[in-house]
C-alpha cells in the first residue's frame, strides 16, 4: 500500500524541513527506485548502528571491567540510546499517520493565509527554521566536543574516558584511531539525526499552533454585531487546532513520556558523575560538564513546548469573554457557549491525559533527579 498524501500539493508547506529531515534519515520514501534502494539501505544501517551502540553499551556494563564510573556512564547512554530508537520507530513506521497530521495542519494553515495573507506566515517559517538550528547546535556543542576530547585523551596518554572503546571490533591501536572515529560516528549519528528530526517536527507543530491560537484569540475579541459572521469559522478554526494537538499526543505522547522518565535517570547519573567523580576527583571533568548540560536540555525542550501550547490555552479561556456577547441577539449568545466549553480543555501535551507535559512537570524532573543524586551520594559514602 502507498503512503498516504494530501489530495492536492498544499500552497504553502511549513514541514518541507522537518519532511527533508526526514528523508535524510531514511523515514520517507522516495518516488525514485533507485532513491527508494538508498533510503532503504540507509535507514537499515541507521538502526543497525544505533542498535549496535546498545549493545555495546550493554556488554560494557556486564562483562568489562572499567571503573565505575564509566558503568555508570555506559548504563547513561544505553539508556539514551533506546529512547532515540525508540523515536526512530515511532516515526519510521507511523509515517503514514505523519502525513494525515501534516496535511490537516497544512489545510488549516491555507485557510489562514487565505483571510490573513501569506505575510501572515513569513515569521512561522523563520521559527521553524530557528528550532532546527538550535536543536543542531544542542547537539553538535554537548556532544561532540566531549567524545572528541576523549578520544584525543585516550589515543595520546592511553587514558580510558570513553567506557565502550575497549570494545569496538578494531585493534585498539594508534594506527585504527580513524577506523574507531568512523565507526563511532556512525553509531551516533542516527541518535543525533533522530533527535533533531524529532525536535524540529514537534516544534513546528507548536508553532503553528501557539500561531494560530492567537488568531482565533484576537478573532474572539473583536466579535461584534458587525462582525458575528466570522464566529463559525472562528470555532471551526479552534475544533481544528484541538483536534491536531489531539492527533500529535496520540503520536508522540508516548514518545515524551518515555523521555521524561528516562530523563530522570540521566540526569541523576550525570549529575553524580559531575559531583562525585569530576570536581571531587578532577577525572572527566569537562566531558561531565558537557553531558550534565545535554541531559538537563533535553526534557526540557517538550517541556517548554507543552508549556507554549497551555499558554495558548488559557490566551483562549480569556478571549472568549473579552468581547461584546452581551450585545448579540439570543442565536449568537448560544453560538458563544462552544467556544467557551471548548477553551478549558484540548489544548495540551500529555500522556493519555495521565500526565501533561509543561514546565511545572520540567520542575518535577529536576526536584526528583536531585533527590536520587542524593541518595547516590549518601550510598557511596
């Protein structure tokens, strides 16, 4: 069966860069054969080496013998690694639902460019973009610099500060150092993809959303006799953005979810590692300052965007009665009460409703992390 497609190429597509991003990372399929041949090899091998450092990180853990403080890095980033596969999959193989969501999203957005004028959407596009560049940047300066200053530790005073090199299937020899760099960066390269390509499709969503919120706020607000007709349209729009935030928890609510708890974990061992093993010993210092920063960052990016998209909510709650209602005649007072029901409730990130993403829950990760960072310091002394 082909993947689903809107019925018609939409005018204005604010996920060509997240839809790209995408393709790159082998979840899209190309129309091309030979294109499709790439993309299948491609994202097979993307698995294959975010499934190897898993492994890896595994076999570290059970039957090596490095410091334990390296075990308890290597359980750090086994961790890490099985919920960025885990978006892998949740987006390679719902990419059909991806695209019903993007083309909803889309529909809606022609409608707003068809009142308001394509200048309308010109700053979305530029947030978009922004959120790609920043999620790169997360990445590239956490990241890199960390594992590249270890290699260079190791490869000149023998020095073991990554725990799963002893493993990699090359000599540990000065001679292999570029074989053991390639290899590596393949196995975090897909991490490092998935990420982004997920960072950047959830944050465009948002900020179509908190966008068109405001719209439909300051629509509200103006509602006069005059101007009673734009009302219909005005709820349709608000039904619609409901119903999208609805469609991307049923997508990636699970995927949060599993973030923020394994967040938890990483931010209690990195914290410890930084604590107990850089300051106090002076060992790994600046790689456990980096590490420290990308796991504190991550949780808090859904966080935030679930934080943007309650603000929108209670931006609505009020508009809903900043308005002239009281004037309109007893057909349109009726209209009134659908928005005003549907403002207290739908716009939301959350996990089957169980637990909302914001930042008061951010807060709870952090409180909750230092209590375990506690409990890891009381236990080693």
């Amino acid at each position: 069966m082909k993947d689903a497609k809107p019925a018609m190429e939409p005018k204005r597509n604010l996920f060509t860069l997240s839809l790209r991003l995408m393709a790159l990372q082998g979840m899209a399929r190309p129309s091309n054969r030979i294109l499709r041949m790439i993309s299948f090899v491609w994202k097979y091998w993307m698995l294959y080496t975010a499934l190897h450092f898993v492994m890896i990180c595994l076999l570290a853990v059970l039957i090596g013998d490095n410091p334990y403080y390296l075990n308890l890095e290597t359980c750090s980033g086994m961790f890490s690694g099985m919920s960025m596969v885990y978006r892998h999959f949740v987006l390679a193989f719902n990419r059909k639902e991806v695209l019903r969501l993007v083309a909803r999203i889309n529909a809606l957005v022609e409608e707003i460019v068809d009142v308001y004028g394509v200048k309308t959407i010109l700053p979305w596009e530029n947030l978009c973009y922004g959120i790609m560049i920043f999620s790169t940047c997360i990445v590239t300066f956490t990241t890199i610099p960390a594992y590249a200053y270890s290699y260079y530790v190791f490869y000149t005073t023998g020095e073991v500060t990554a725990p799963y090199e002893v493993y990699m299937p090359f000599e540990r020899d000065e001679h292999h150092i570029h074989h053991v760099v390639i290899f590596q960066f393949l196995s975090f390269i897909d991490q490092a993809m998935t990420l982004v390509v997920s960072n950047t499709f959830i944050g465009t969503i948002v900020v179509i959303v908190s966008e068109i919120t405001k719209i439909i706020a300051a629509r509200y607000e103006m509602i006069r006799k005059k101007t009673v007709d734009t009302l219909k349209d005005t709820i349709r729009w608000h039904s619609e953005v409901i119903m999208i935030v609805e469609d991307t928890n049923a997508l990636l609510g699970s995927v949060i979810m599993m973030d923020c708890l394994l967040s938890i974990v990483h931010i209690s061992v990195s914290g410890y590692l930084l604590v107990k093993v850089g300051i106090e010993n002076g060992t790994n210092l600046h790689k456990y300052v980096f590490l420290n920063l990308l796991c504190v960052t991550i949780p808090s990016y859904f966080c935030l965007c679930g934080h943007v998209i309650a603000l929108g909510r209670d931006r609505l709650r009020q508009a809903v009665y900043q308005n002239e209602w009281y004037d309109l005649n007893p057909h349109d007072k009726k209209l009134i009460i659908l928005p005003s029901w549907m403002a207290d409730k739908g716009l939301a990130l959350h996990f089957k409703r169980a637990v909302e993403f914001n930042l008061p829950t951010y807060l709870a990760i952090i409180k909750q992390s230092y209590s375990f960072i506690a409990m890891l310091q009381l236990m080693d002394s």
